[in-house]
C-alpha cells in the first residue's frame, strides 16, 4: 500500500567526529521517504528552492519515489548546519534557514489522493493537521514532532494528536509532551492525548511500542500492554542525523508492505518495529543519506535476521 | 548447582521520591543471594557487626541461603547512606562507613568448597581474586565491579579480570573500564582483558551481553556477538538500591539451575538475561529488600512471560 510523506527535504552541513560534509540533499521526508523505498511506494509532499536540481531529484526517482508533490519555489531550500562533537546522541544546532520552507503551503497532488497510509514528518503541526484534513480517507496516519512544538505549540499540536494512529518521538520529547519521567506514566498521558500507539524511540538503545487498552482494562492499574525492539550494537556511528526519520521509514514502509485488508497484524507489527531498527542503523553508518540511497532488500533482511538473534530467546 | 557469593552485607539509609527508610538490611551480597536463592543453592561470604542479629539471619534462613560463611567481628556492620531525589538512574552516596568491613578477610567455610559457581560481588578486587584463587574448583565464576576499583586501583582489578568467565557491570563503568564511547568497541577492549562473557547492564534499558570471538572471528571486523534483554517498563521505580545485584542474583542463579554437566546452553544463558531481568524489575518496586523477600517461583515465571512477550516477534 502506498504512503504519502509530507516534511522536509533539506541541505545539512554536518560535523561528527568520523568527519564532516557540506550541504548534501537531506531533511527528514527525504530520509524517510528514502528507508521505506525499500517496502513500498512512497509519495512525497515538500517544497524546495531553486537549487534543486536533477540531481538532487534523481535521488527520489533511482528509488521509484513519487515527487510530483515536491514544490519547486523561488529561494533556497531549507538548510540546516549541526554538529555532534561532544555527544552522538544530540544534535548541536549552529544554523537553521527557513529559506522558501518559510512560506510552506502543502499541496497534495491528485495522484496521491489513494494513498492509504499517512506519514506527518516533524513539521508545524498546523500543516501536519492540515494534511491529514486534506486526506480523509488514508487508513492509517502516523507522525513525529519535536521539542519546539510540545514547548511553544502545544495547543495545536494536541490538536494535531487527537487524530493521529501512531505518534513517533524520543524519549525526552515524550517526557516533555507527558510532563513526567516515568515512562509508563509518560506514555499513558501521551496515549490519552489521542494516538492510539506511541513508539519510543531509546536511540542506541531501540524503541517502545505502548498501545492504548480499550476502557474496560484502562481501569485497572495494571502492566501497559508494549512491545519493545532493540537496535544493533555498532561499531561505529559516523553521522546520527536522520537515524529517527529512517526508523519510521523503515517501520512505516514495512507496515504498509504488509498491511492485509483487514488490517494490521500483531506480528507485522512486531516485525515493523524491528525493521525500523534495521533502517536507523543503516543510516547512521556512513554520511547523510549515502547508505540508504545503496542498499539491498537482501542486505536489509540479513540484517533483520542479526537483530532477530540479538534477542531471540530459543 | 551451588552458588558462593561473597560481597557485603549491610545496612542502608535510603531516600528516594517515593519515601525513605532507616538502617534496613541491604548490601550487594545480600541483594545477590535473595535473588538467586529462587533458582538454586546460595552461600554467603561476608563479614557483620554485633548490630547483626537473629532477625537479619532469618532473612537468609527463610530462603535457605547458608550463612556459616558471614563471619561476626566487634563492631558495627557496614553502613551506606544515600538518595536518588534528583535521578532515579543515579545514586547520591550522602556517607559510607566501612566499619568491620575495612579489615574484612574472606574465609571460606569447607562446606562451600563443593560450589559450583563463584559470584564476586563489588568488593575491592584484590579481595575478589584472593577468593577466587581460594576456589580453584568452581566451574564458574562472574564478578562485578564499580566506577572507585576502576579509576583507583585498576591494575588489581586488570589482574582479577584475567581470572573471570563473566563480568556485569553497567554503561558508565564499561566506557570507563575501555576508555571509550562506543559500545562494541568497549565490549571488545574490556572482553580483551580477560573475561569470556561481558554482561553490561543497561538500567530502564535492559542489559546486553558481548560473547569473546575465537581466534579465526576475532581478525574480521565483523559484527560482534550479542544478545539483549529487555527490561520491564515500569509504572513507578521506588528504590532503585540493588537492582544490579538483583539482576546478577536472577542471572547466575538461573544459570546455575539450568547449567548441564557439559556446560551451559546458549538457550539457557538467553534465558538467564531476561531471568535477571525480571527480579531487578521486582526489586525496585519496592524499599530495600522487601519485595526480594516474599516472592514466590509462580511469580517470577509470570513476569518472565511478560517479558517474553514483550520482545517476543512472533
């Protein structure tokens, strides 16, 4: 089943200690769009500037993605500059260009209007709500945010959850969003704002899948029903930008891939969180988009399978 | 098959969000042989004040662990006070007194001489490996440590560490340990020192486990072999004191229940990670000891379920 994008498609510059790298195509749509490829169709709504050429665009399409819904406008693209010299698992900003971004208004072309599943990447939430309005009839909808928007836009961003299936978010946005540190108790508050799931991304440590019980079990305090996937011991991290937006590509794409008609199944479920972990840790080992623009299903599922035995029990 | 444990029994002042107690029976040794005497024969190697009495040696008693090895010396039994007000992943050490535990010389009754498994609980390691070289017979031995025998008197420990099948320690004492960052390179240089096994605890996180690779493997750069255990997210964490111990005592001890005579299966290790698990899970959900106290085998083989089902793919 195919899945619409909206977010952002970027340049970065970025520094980390295995090295650094000058405004090279980015930004989280395009980092998603990228991981769930490998799954399924994928459609993307951004704008770009005018220094988006062919080549940037040869990108999407090697990958079969659908980039009508790529605006072109006057200006630059989206730019951000970020480092992680003191700390791998948090970005230092140093510069961020709004550019032609600034004046986003997504349009969803036509041909994408079937789409049946829904990915809001981090934008301002009064798009993502506008997307989502504009698009009644996907059948699942999830979305990510960022800390920016729970501080200073929380109330359209609550809006937003309401009519969300599936949140995506780390662990300190979902302390922030909850207002507490415990994470079954942060993930309750979270579920009671409206997802009906909330994934939990831990970072090097993998991620938590927390469902919403129907009300007869919400009553009782009783253990959360979750599900948690790890992520891959590696050798070496060069470049963490994009490793969220990969795992919801990853998760995504694979959930589409294998979504029946009668909806999800638990054990797809399951598998997608895995292979979500399977596209961060692609991502993050070599520079920007470079390793995700290179793979292989078979390379995919092999390393499905060594995540599988890192925590296979029998 | 028998486990002797040696480390310290003690008594804890303790402070955490959810309250506070006095003076109550604590210490890694205990922590350690509560949780593992659910699975196996526990014997104890310590050394108390005149402040230890028939009520503290019924604690061991009601759970069949043999306390002929904690020697009674004059004085007062050791003494930790601490709190976790600012974070519950991090304890603050307000005062420790040694007491009779500065002169402490391990003797090891003859009656434990026929252990099978040797656990080394955190004490100073020159202690540990006079133990361990008093034990030559032991079929297996695993150890632990902390951040003070790492940074002060590493060369004891380097020597203690050649002598260890299996060493648990957590995230901060792993880099600190390697003198590096990242995890699979940690694991590598810290398996590098001697032990076969390194079990790193991860908290909230769980605990992965890094196997030493045989010759022919270890010249690749290949990816390391591991395997992780989840842990249990939790509603509320009210004492994280001894949940590294507790997780230790579930570990060896399912280890030692489950060990054949031809060694140990890697099915049985897999499972002893998550049984480790599953009684630090128990231990901080309530003050001290108490919750290690009352258990019942039914209940930990219920959470074991839980936490099955929780990484559980299929």
């Amino acid at each position: 089943m195919a899945i619409t994008v909206v977010g952002s498609v970027a340049y970065d510059s970025v520094e980390t200690p295995a090295g650094k790298y000058d405004r090279r195509l980015a930004g989280a749509a395009t980092y998603f769009a990228l991981a769930a490829s490998y799954f399924t169709d994928v459609r993307v709504i951004a704008v770009v500037g005018d220094d988006f050429g062919p080549e940037q665009e040869a990108v999407f399409k090697a990958h079969g993605i659908d980039t009508r819904g790529i605006e072109r406008a006057a200006g630059k693209t989206f730019f951000w500059q970020g480092s992680y010299l003191d700390n791998l698992n948090e970005a230092r900003t140093h510069r961020t260009d709004l550019n032609v971004f600034a004046g986003f208004e997504p349009k969803i072309p036509d041909a994408y209007r079937d789409s049946d599943f829904l990915f809001l990447a981090n934008i301002d939430p009064v798009l993502q709500r506008r997307v989502r309005e504009a698009m009644p009839d996907v059948r699942l909808v999830a979305g990510d945010t960022m800390n920016y928007w729970i501080k200073d836009h929380r109330a359209a961003l609550l809006e937003l959850l309401k009519g969300l299936d599936i949140l995506l978010i780390n662990d300190t946005e979902t302390r922030m969003l909850a207002g507490t540190n415990n994470p079954v108790k942060a993930a309750r508050a979270v579920l009671a704002m409206g997802p009906k799931t909330l994934v939990v991304k831990h970072g090097e440590y993998g991620a938590t899948a927390f469902f919403a019980q129907d009300a007869a079990n919400a009553s009782q305090r009783s253990t959360i029903r979750a599900f948690r996937a790890p992520a891959l011991p590696l050798d070496e991290v060069v470049d963490p930008t994009g490793a969220g937006d990969s795992f919801a590509g990853g998760f995504f794409g694979y959930l589409a891939s294998s979504a029946a008609a009668g909806g999800i199944r638990p054990a797809a479920f399951r598998h997608a969180m895995f292979y979500g972990g399977v596209m961060g840790s692609f991502a993050v080992e070599r520079f920007g988009t470079e390793r995700l623009q290179g793979l292989s299903r078979e390379e995919i599922d092999e390393r499905f399978l060594l995540f599988r035995e890192l925590t296979h029990l029998e």
